[in-house]
C-alpha cells in the first residue's frame, strides 16, 4: 500500500479531486490492502476445507489419494467404539458445560449487578482463566483432582476421612473431571458477557416490574432473558465451537485415559491422521465435525447479520 | 459500566451476594495460586500428605522455599559419584541445589530454547496480523468494498471451523514449501488464523473515529496513507493494542498445530510443558515453574488491557 501511495505521491489527492478514476482503479489501495487477509482465508482455510473434505470420501492411508470409495469411510467411522465414545463425551461434555456455565455465569453476573464494591477487580479475576491455555488449564487440574495431593487429601484431612473424589482414575466418570475444568475455564467469561448484556437493559424496565410488583426472579426469567437473547446467542456460539474443538485439555488431563473413557472427536482425527496411518478415516471424521460446526454457526450468522440487514 | 440495572438493592441482598461472588473468586485464583506456590517447594514437599501450603513456616503445613522446580526446569542433570563430587565444588547456587541429590548440572535443557520460540512465534505473529489486520481494516472501513460486511463475516467464521479439518492440507503443503518445523511457517499460520479477527475487531475501532480529521489532512496535501499513518493511527492505539492482545492469547496457547507442524526446530512451550511429566518421574516443581513462566506474558497484558478483553474475545459483540 504504502508503495503504490508514494509511487503516485505528489499529484495523489489532485487527481482523486479532479479526476474520476474508473471503477477498477478506484478503490485500488483499498483493495490491495484487504488482498493478504481475504487471501489467506480463501487459500487456506476454504481451500483446504474442500480438500479434506474430498479426500474424505477416498482410501488414502499413509498418503492421499484420489480413489474413492464413496461413503465407505464414513460408514467405518459410525462403527468403530473409538469414535462413538468420542462422541458421547463430546455430548456429555458438551451439553453439562453449556448448562452449567451458563447457569453459574448467569448467576454470577446477576450477583454482581447487585452493586458489589469492586467490581472491576472481579470481573478481571473471573475472565483471566479465559486467557489461558488448555495445557495449562488441564495440568492445573490433573494436579487438584489427583488424589494423592489434591482435593481429596486436603478435604480428608480436615476430617471427613471417608471422602472419595478420584474422577481422572474412574472411566466411569472421568469426563465430569475434564468438565470441572472445562467450566472453571469458561464461566466467568460468560459471565462477564452476561453482566454486560444486563447492564444493557433499560432501568425503566426494572422500575415497571418493580411497580407492578414482579419477584425478582421472575423478572429474569420472564423479561430479562428474553430481552437478552443476542447475548445469549454470541456466548453460544463462541462456547460451543469451542467445546467441538476440545482437544488440548484432555491430551494434557488424561490423555485420553483410562483406556478410551475420555477421549474426543478432535483427539480421534490427529490420532487417525498422524498416528494410525489412516487419512481418509481421519478426513470423514474432521469433516463430521466441521458439518457440527456449521450447525451452530448458520443459525447465528442468519439472526445476528440477516436480521440486522433487514432492521 | 457505571450504571446499574438493578436499582438500589437492599444492604443483606448485597452481602449475600458479595460472599458468593468472593467465594467464586477464590475458587476462580485457587488453583493457579497453588501452582505457583508449588514451583517453589521441593519434590518431597510438592507431594507431601497433608499439603503445605504456609510460606516459610516450621509448621506441619509450612514448606521453606527453594528454587529447585526452576533449576530443574532450565536444566539437565546427570548423576554422579561420590568421588566426582568431592573432586569438583559447586560452580554456582544453582549447581549447588542439585548437588542434595548427588548430581551435577551437565547442560541446558530445551525449556530455555522452547520458551524463546514462543516469544518469536508469538509475537511476530502478533505484530504480522495486527499490520496487515490495519490495513485491510482501514480499507474496509472507508472504501466501499463490494460485499464487504459478508465477506468478513465468512472469513470471521473461518476462526471457529476445528483446525484439525485443515491440518494435513497445511501439512502437505508446509513440506513442499519447506516451511515446516521453521519459524517462519508458524507465524504465517498464526497470522492467517488471528487476521480475519484481528480486521473484524480493528474495522469496528476505525469505525468509530470521525472521518472528518483524515478529510483535512487530505485537502492540506496529505496523501491517503501519510493520512493514514500520522491521524488514523494515533487515534486507533486502543484498539490496535487490545487487538494485539487477542491474537498472542491465541499464538501463545495455541497447541494442535504447534504439536502436529513442528517437531524440535520450532516448536513452542506448549507441546514442551506436558513432556515434563517424563523427565526423572513426576517433577510436579518443574511442571509448576514452566506454567508460571509460561502463563506471566499473559497473564501482564490480561491485567494491563481488562477494560478490552471482553470486545475481543465476543468478537466485537459487545462493546462495553
């Protein structure tokens, strides 16, 4: 951009006053200047998308390959206990965050709109988990839930000798483990997305239920949430596309452990790509999730940005 | 945010809720305070029943304070007899924390070199994205762009697809290019995830700065970019320096593709933290160091730029 400027330096602004340039040229340094990102995006990310999701329907295995085999990869994907372990956490995981960190950071943000003094200093002490990495999250918890040092110990010390919390050892239970940290990661950014959607809400609104004597509760849930459902919906979004991708916290918390009782989606593709020697099973899988996400993401985009057009 | 939506609760409606808030708090610090209390006790402390976790103390619960975990996390040690030991005094305080155990420092280890590939990875992405990111924001805030609105919020949507459904491709094409395993290959691929959030983010700060400065600038003689560069620039700090946050938050943590592209060349701390677990067993002090160090940059720029944090990471959904 800044070539194409001085290259035409001293007589630029004349000629964009005195000349009308045509519609070609007109937006030129505009246009070159947006040229790397919408690049990037095309090349790499819709690019490649394509092609995994063409190889997905071939037999490539070490390398990839252009034979197809129709829908055989995706039939062997639905059948392998691998996968659909992987699946039921994702669900389980999945839906216990959605709920749960939407309830404590609902709750949170409404405790805090009561006024507390500082305000701000919790508001920060809530988000920062949100900056951390998954690695870190996950070694975090790895350590607390282990039952030699962690919680159990400290809690058994105190004098309930008989408690027993061990998730990461169960495979019974070992993704609620995962899960403790998944909400600890991500509750108080909702809440702080909660607290700034309330803190949008008209007073006058609060005062006219307060008149007609509406409890407080019932006014959450009957005119507030409501009110608030494009908060609701960003949070939704940003939460779910990100618990489809949940890889890094698991590798560094169980490692998919015991045995196969933990394992994810995502865990399942780099396992069958990188380790298995199995591309096109890893493809169909990649692209189960990419279509999952494409579910969560129309919705949004059609009642954020159509609806806006419109209005 | 200095208005309230709740008008004058009640005095036990507020320590109600005060407790339950502080008590979220503390949960909320709990974990990270323990690890970075846990850096610095020793092996035996760091796994002792019941925990310590007083400072300095000679109690049950008290540890004394070595800087072993970090010793052991910059370096490698190798054991060594008796006679060796005696024939050769500690070179430094470090060698001599080591010496407890009968070994001797013998080198570096890769935590040092792991770490630096971070801050290159991470920051040159950083300032990669937020410089292009300006530009194209610039030019899709003030010249018509056919379809600009939806052109961004399909490359913005790119940022949520699962990496791994474009990892081999990358990879494949990564291996022909010889950018694997190189710098240089990370921070391109960091600088392709972040831009599209990076534009999204920097459009709506340019869009909020009046037109009318530039708009003179350009009749005194400015050209469109010494415009640009001297009037728009200064103006959009805010939102260039919280944009830049977000995008190291993502190139600093940032794991699948940091394991699946790099192997010893390039990689970042990340892939290198969990690996600690295998060196000489469970060195939980050594794991607490590297998650210390390693969560510090972040942790800065969290506490520096709050007031943005929430912009960015809605994705500019809510401005407050």
């Amino acid at each position: 951009m800044a070539i194409a400027d001085d290259a035409q330096s001293p007589s630029a602004v004349q000629r964009e006053r005195t000349q009308r340039p045509n519609r070609l040229f007109k937006n030129m340094t505009a246009k070159i200047a947006s040229i790397p990102m919408v690049a990037t995006a095309l090349v790499i990310f819709v690019g490649c998308t394509v092609w995994t999701i063409v190889h997905s329907f071939t037999n490539s295995r070490l390398l990839p390959r252009l034979e197809f085999v129709g829908f055989e990869q995706y039939e062997r994907l639905w059948e392998t206990r691998r996968w659909l372990v992987s699946i039921e956490n994702l669900a389980i995981y999945g839906v216990c965050s959605l709920i749960l960190s939407f309830v404590i950071g609902f709750t949170l943000a409404a405790l805090l709109d009561r006024k507390i003094r500082g305000e701000a200093v919790f508001r920060t002490i809530f988000l920062y988990p949100f900056a951390l990495s998954f690695i870190v999250t996950g070694l975090v918890w790895q350590w607390i839930l282990n039952p030699q040092f962690g919680i159990q110990s400290v809690v058994q010390r105190w004098g309930w000798e008989s408690f027993a919390f061990d998730p990461l050892n169960n495979a019974d239970i070992v993704i609620y483990g995962i899960l403790i940290a998944g909400i600890w990661q991500g509750s108080g950014f909702i809440m702080v997305l909660m607290l700034a959607g309330l803190r949008g809400i008209d007073e006058d609104i609060w005062k006219a239920s307060r008149v007609d004597g509406i409890p407080v509760w019932k006014t959450y849930v009957v005119v507030i949430i409501p009110m608030m459902r494009p908060v609701f919906i960003t949070a939704l979004v940003i939460i779910t596309s990100g618990i489809i991708k949940v890889y890094d916290l698991v590798v560094a918390q169980t490692s998919g452990g015991p045995g196969i009782a933990s394992e994810v989606p995502a865990k399942y593709v780099i396992e069958k790509m990188f380790q298995s020697q199995n591309l096109a099973q890893g493809f169909a899988a990649s692209t189960m999730m990419l279509l999952s996400v494409l579910i969560v993401l129309i919705p949004w985009a059609y009642l954020e940005f159509g609806g806006k057009k419109r209005g | 945010m200095s208005s309230f939506s709740v008008t004058e609760p009640s005095n036990r409606t507020k320590w109600f809720a005060g407790t339950l808030v502080i008590l979220y708090a503390v949960i909320t610090m709990i974990p990270l305070v323990w690890i970075a209390l846990t850096g610095f006790k020793s092996p035996s402390d760091a796994i002792a029943y019941p925990p310590k976790y007083v400072i300095g103390s000679d109690s049950e619960a008290g540890f004394k304070p070595t800087l072993e975990g970090y010793v052991n996390l910059f370096t490698t040690r190798t054991r060594q007899t008796q006679e060796f030991l005696d024939a050769n005094p500690p070179e430094n305080w470090a060698d001599e924390i080591v010496r407890q155990y009968d070994m001797v420092i013998v080198g570096p280890s890769k935590f040092g070199e792991r770490f630096l590939n971070s801050v290159i990875i991470g920051f040159g992405s950083t300032f990669l994205s937020v410089f292009l990111g300006t530009l194209a924001a610039y030019a899709f805030s003030r010249f018509k762009i056919p379809l600009a609105d939806d052109l961004l919020f399909f490359i913005l949507s790119t940022r949520m697809m699962p990496p791994i459904a474009v990892a081999i491709p990358i990879f494949l094409m990564y291996r022909q290019l010889g950018l694997s395993d190189t710098h240089l290959g990370m921070i391109l691929l960091y600088t392709g995830v972040n831009i599209s959030l990076a534009v999204w983010l920097l459009k709506s700060f340019i869009d909020g700065i009046p037109t009318e400065y530039e708009e003179a600038a350009l009749i005194d003689g400015y050209t469109r970019f010494q415009a640009f560069y001297k009037v728009v620039l200064p103006q959009a700090a805010t939102g260039i320096a919280s944009t830049a946050i977000f995008c190291l938050i993502f190139a600093w943590n940032e794991y699948a593709f940091a394991v699946l592209l790099t192997t010893a060349n390039a990689q970042t701390a990340p892939p290198f933290i969990p690996t600690i677990i295998g060196v000489g067993g469970l060195d939980w002090p050594a794991i607490a160091a590297g998650v210390t160090i390693f969560l510090l940059p972040v942790m800065i720029f969290t506490i520096l730029l709050r007031k943005h944090l929430l912009r960015g990471i809605t994705f500019g959904a809510v401005r407050k």
